[in-house]
C-alpha cells in the first residue's frame, strides 16, 4: 500500500476545498496526515478505518496502482467513491459553512424549562453541547416520574434522550433536536448568546410539543445553566426530573427568568 496510498489520498482530497478541511472533518492531526500523503508513513489499522469510511473506499483498495484507483472512482460515477449524496445533508450544509464558531460553548448544562406536559412544573434536563468533526452536536436527557408514586430510583421513570445540531446564526444559537427513543417528536430551541468571558446562563425560547395525545404544539421560555467541560454524570442526572415552580432548589434567578412568559399551546404567542 506504501507505494500508492499516498498519490491515491491526493486524489481523493482533490475533491475538497483543502487538505485541511479533510483534517478537520477526518479529526486527524495535519503534520501526521501530511506523512500519509507524502509516502513517509501508513495510517494505523483505526486510522485507515476512519479514512476508508470517509472516503467511502475499501483498505485494499488504496493500494491500488493510480490509473486503476482512478478508473475505480470514475466508475463509481465520480462521486470520489462515496454513496450518493444526501439531500437533506447538502440542504444544511451551508448553516455549517455561514455559521460561527460554537467551541466556547461546548460542555454541559442544566435547562430549564415550563414542561410541556405538565402544566405548572419546571422540567430540568441534562445537556451536553460537543464538537464532532467540525459539526456541533448536543445530546439532552429528560426523565418524568410516572402517574403513580414512586421514588427517583424506580425503573418505571419516563425517559427522553434527544439527539440534535447546534448553529451559530446572527448571533443566536439554533438547536434542532429529535427524540431519539422514540422517533415520534422534534424540537427547536433558540438561546441569545453570553458575550461576557464566562458563561453562566444563556436565555431563549422552546418550540415542541406536549407529550400528551394530541401532542399540541406549544412554546416556552427556556435557560440553559453552563456547569462546565467536564461533570460527574451521575450526581448530575439525579437531578433531571420535574420541579414546583417554588422547589428551593430553583433559586430566585432562574424563576424570574422563566416567567416572563408561561407555557403557550396551539399559538405560539409570546408577552
């Protein structure tokens, strides 16, 4: 493969703006991709994985002379040996490329929020907001108690995991979610970013719906409290649940910041 990998990889990354978007995207370390491609060194087995993956290729394949390797993607209808594209991805493709830089809020959160399903609770969740290969990605847990008592250890708690995209627009965050056990919901969360050089609590706004039966549109205000790049998991998601709007464990600053609208269902109406 030493012979070929390299001018093999050059012409794959032809394909893209630059050889360090392909870093980038690929999460590999430039000066260790530049030996690649110069012939000075072989990708490790977990490294000629992530490549082959990205590329959409086979291992032996890179190793194929470069008029042969050339005719293999030609073949492939030149899409540089990848699968079709997608048409969703190539629809979003210019948020990331117009968006901003989210990196200074990667970590994790509490939110806050009137639940949507509960009318008069606050719902607390665990978020964390991370980068991907250049994409920024955020993972939300929610988890409700069940109609009948029960203690907060019980197996018959509601749980929610939400898997979503985060973009940086005209100074806003978007935040696009679904949820991810399920399938049956979306949601849209819109948060006004902090520009002092810590961040605290970000304000916004909530769109989704309840998880009710007739799952009615609805719209609430929304905190998210930064706790930092690195937390203890557990400790932190024993406090996912619902909340009175006057728990003492909701301090006075979040309430004040929730209530400047309640909860909304049908229209999206906001005081």
């Amino acid at each position: 493969m030493s012979e070929y990998l390299g001018s093999n990889l050059k012409l794959l990354c032809s394909h893209y703006r630059s050889i360090a978007e392909v870093c980038r995207k690929l999460a590999i370390n430039r000066a260790q991709f530049n030996r690649y491609l110069a012939g000075h060194s072989q990708p490790t087995a977990h490294n000629l994985k992530r490549i082959c993956d990205f590329f959409g290729v086979e291992p032996y394949e890179l190793g194929l002379p470069g008029e042969q390797f050339a005719a293999l993607l030609g073949v492939r209808h030149g899409q540089v040996g990848k699968a079709p594209r997608d048409p969703l991805l190539e629809l979003l493709q210019p948020l990331s490329e117009l968006g901003g830089d989210l990196s200074r809020y990667c970590g994790y959160y509490f939110e806050y929020a009137h639940c949507m399903s509960v009318p008069g609770r606050i719902l607390l969740s665990l978020v964390q907001l991370r980068e991907e290969r250049g994409r920024f990605l955020f993972e939300r847990q929610e988890r409700q108690a069940p109609s009948r008592a029960s203690d907060e250890q019980n197996d018959e708690w509601v749980r929610c995991r939400y898997l979503g995209a985060a973009f940086y627009l005209q100074d806003r965050l978007f935040l696009m979610d679904y949820e991810s056990l399920t399938g049956n919901e979306m949601s849209q969360t819109i948060l006004i970013p902090s520009f002092k050089s810590r961040i605290t609590r970000l304000n916004g706004l909530k769109t989704g719906v309840s998880s009710g039966d007739r799952r009615t549109p609805a719209c609430t205000r929304v905190v998210w409290e930064y706790l930092g790049p690195q937390i203890n998991r557990v400790n932190a998601y024993r406090q996912v649940m619902l909340y009175a709007p006057d728990d003492p464990r909701i301090d006075d600053d979040i309430r004040q910041r929730l209530a400047g609208a309640q909860i909304r269902h049908g229209l999206f109406e906001i005081e």
